[in-house]
C-alpha cells in the first residue's frame, strides 16, 4: 500500500468516523463531503460541505483523492457517476443503485435464486387493495426509496389500517410486503476485494425494536452461515462488488428471506471493533485501496448495544467491565443514535452476564 493515501467519502456521518478511526493507523488521510455542516466525521479529515448536486465541490473533492467510497447509501445516482468517472469508486454505482430501490432490489435477489416476502408495487390507493390480496394481512407497506431505521413505513394488521397508512405514506412510489413473522433476524456482512476474493464475518442476530436496532450479536457456527454466504456471494458477484456490504435476512422456517442489502459498513458489524481481528472498516479500507483482506475470525464472545436517545447513564455503562464506548459527537436527541458500545468478554456465560449489567442501567433496559 501507497503511504500517505487520500480516500474520499461520500457522506461523513457515524460510519465515515469509523472509517477515518480505522484509516489512521494504516496512515490512510479522508476528504468527507456532506450537505450537513455538523456532519461527524468531519473533525476527523477535510470537510467539503456542499450538497452531492453540487459538481463543482464534487470535482474538487475528486482532485483531492486517490480513491473513493460513500457511508450513505442515497448519494444520487449522477453523484456517484460523475465521481466514477474522475477517480476509483468503490463500490461501483451500480451496487449503490440495486439498494436504493425496495421493488428492484427484490427483483434483483429473485433473479439470482434469493428467497423474498412475498410483495407488490403500490403506485395508487387501489393499487393498495389488489397488493393486499396478494400479501394478506398483516403486511408492511414501505417507501420504494429512502427508507431507514423504520421510516416511511406501516404495518397493516386490518383492513381499517389501509386508508390512514395511505394518507402517511402514499404520496410516493411504494411496496407493499407480506409480513414475515420471523423467528429471528440476521445478517450477513461480506467483504469483496479487487481481485475477488471474499470474506465474510460470522452471521449477526439482530433485535430491532421501533424499527431501529438495539443489538448485534455475532453468531457462532450458525446452521443458516454457508447460506448466508452463498447469497451475499451471488449478489456481490453479480454487481462486482468491491467493498463491505451488509445483506439483512428474515429467518422463517429455520430459512433464509432477503430483505435488503446496504452497499455499504453496517450498524451490524460495529461489534467488529473490539470483536473481530480485523473490523468491518478496516477490511472496507483494504478492499477499496487492493490490500488483501484481513481475518474475520472472532476475538472471543461480544455484543454490540446502540446507545438511543439521551444517555445521562452513559458514564455508568462505560465504568463496567468489557464495555466500550463508542460516541459520534452527535447531539442527543429522543430516538436516536448517539453511539454504541460493544461488551466484550472471555465466553458466552461472562457476555451475558456484562451484558445484563449494562441493559440494566440503559433507558428501556436498552
Ligand atoms: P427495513 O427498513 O426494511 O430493514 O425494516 C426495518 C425493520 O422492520 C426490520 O428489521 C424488521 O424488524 C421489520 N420489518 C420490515 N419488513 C418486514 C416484513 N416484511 N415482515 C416483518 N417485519 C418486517
């Protein structure tokens, strides 16, 4: 690797901190460009604060930078080809694109053989009644585009749900999905490089609540890994993927259902700070600059914990032990992220344990 590398991030929010966080050691410098002026990645590099329409700052910050990548997965499209075209972008705009669309998305994983829920594009209000009969009830009516951490969508258990998740959310392009009534939910979290060679981190269970995560537990020898594996190969594959992505399944039935992909570091993977040998950022730094990958063996037992909202309890969680603490400079605000921590220990028995401690002080048991 070329000492003194420059990399350039689309976006500068949490993801593009850890980045940079990871970047440093291997003497790797970032150029964040973000439309936010309180973006928090930005003290950690140069920050071009400018919108992504904006061509003028997006050739400036490709005259600043070796290669290039993005933390957020809706960057416009022209964003991403008008940097493609003037400096290495990883991973390519056409694996930014398959995401940003739930009903191509899903057509994607369907022609590579990929498991879906059942479900049907919603353009108008009687385009919502012929879905649900295909769906039944309960569904999930969702936004196409711009959806994240449970926004711009609705649950629909009676037929009475229709008219008022109509009026929330039906002024734009939507999908209707059958709802999966999931025994758990898990992810997958790959890393391609260059030439090709891929390597993945053991399956993550998820545990939402309100749409937004709230911890990330890596499994250990989970039957569902090699097909975890085998579908995130096919899609990384088929998009010549280069980079991490993060594939989120339904498990119903003890099998796999796609639900999206996030060409780009995951929430999911924050765990693989302390408890991986090699983190998800880093191993997103070595694909994008050609460096072989690193291990993605565990480094013992861990949980990650989002901390949400205010966290007057903060200086408490981080006093325990195997509890590191991770901020993003964001203001606290009620439901949202203001960073993670990731409880480590020796064995599954101690994690629990630590991991009990801290839930028991956090708002909501965490
Ligand atoms: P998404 O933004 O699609 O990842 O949805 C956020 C969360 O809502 C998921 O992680 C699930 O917990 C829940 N969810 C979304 N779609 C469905 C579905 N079709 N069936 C059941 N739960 C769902």
């Amino acid at each position: 690797m070329k000492t003194g590398m420059k990399i350039g991030v689309l976006g500068a929010g949490q993801l593009g901190r850890m980045l940079a966080l990871a970047g440093y050691p291997l003497d790797v410098d970032f150029v964040f460009l973000d439309p936010a002026s309180e973006a928090c990645a930005a003290p950690l590099g140069e920050h071009i604060h400018a919108d992504y329409g904006d061509e003028t700052a997006l050739a400036e910050f490709c005259s600043r930078v070796d290669i290039a990548t993005y933390e957020f997965e809706n960057v416009p499209n022209a964003a991403a080809e008008f940097v493609a075209a003037r400096v290495p972008l990883h991973p390519a705009p056409r694996a930014l694109t398959a995401g940003q669309d739930r009903l191509s998305e899903k057509a994607l994983f369907v022609s590579l053989g990929i498991p879906v829920p059942t479900h049907a594009a919603v353009d108008s209000r009687a385009d919502l009644d012929r879905a649900v009969a295909i769906t039944g009830l309960p569904a999930v009516l969702k936004t196409r585009r711009m959806g994240y951490d449970g926004k711009g969508q609705a649950v629909l258990r009676i037929s009475a749900d229709l008219d008022a998740a109509w009026a929330s959310i039906g002024s734009q392009p939507l999908i209707l999905e059958a709802f999966v009534p999931f025994e758990r939910e898990l992810s997958c979290l790959a890393v391609r490089a260059q030439n090709g060679q891929m390597a993945f981190y053991p399956l993550v269970e998820n545990v939402h609540r309100a749409g937004i995560l709230r911890t990330a537990t890596p499994t250990v020898n989970d039957p569902l890994q090699a097909q975890g594996e085998d579908y995130a190969r096919r899609v990384a594959e088929h998009l010549g993927y280069v980079g991490v992505m993060a594939f989120e399944f339904f498990v119903a039935d003890g099998k796999l259902i796609a639900n999206e992909i996030a060409p780009r570091v995951h929430n999911s993977g924050h765990w693989t700070i302390e408890g991986a040998e090699t983190s998800q950022f880093e191993n997103h730094l070595r694909a994008i600059a050609g460096l072989p990958l690193g291990s993605t063996a565990l480094r013992g037992a861990s949980v990650m914990v989002n901390y949400i909202g205010l966290a007057p309890e903060l200086e408490a969680a981080s006093a325990l032990e195997g509890v590191h603490t991770h901020l993003y400079g964001k203001m606290p605000k009620p439901q949202r992220k203001i960073g993670h921590a990731t409880v480590t220990a020796p064995d599954a028995a101690a994690l629990r344990l630590r991991l009990a401690r801290l839930l028991a002080i956090l708002p909501d048991g965490g």
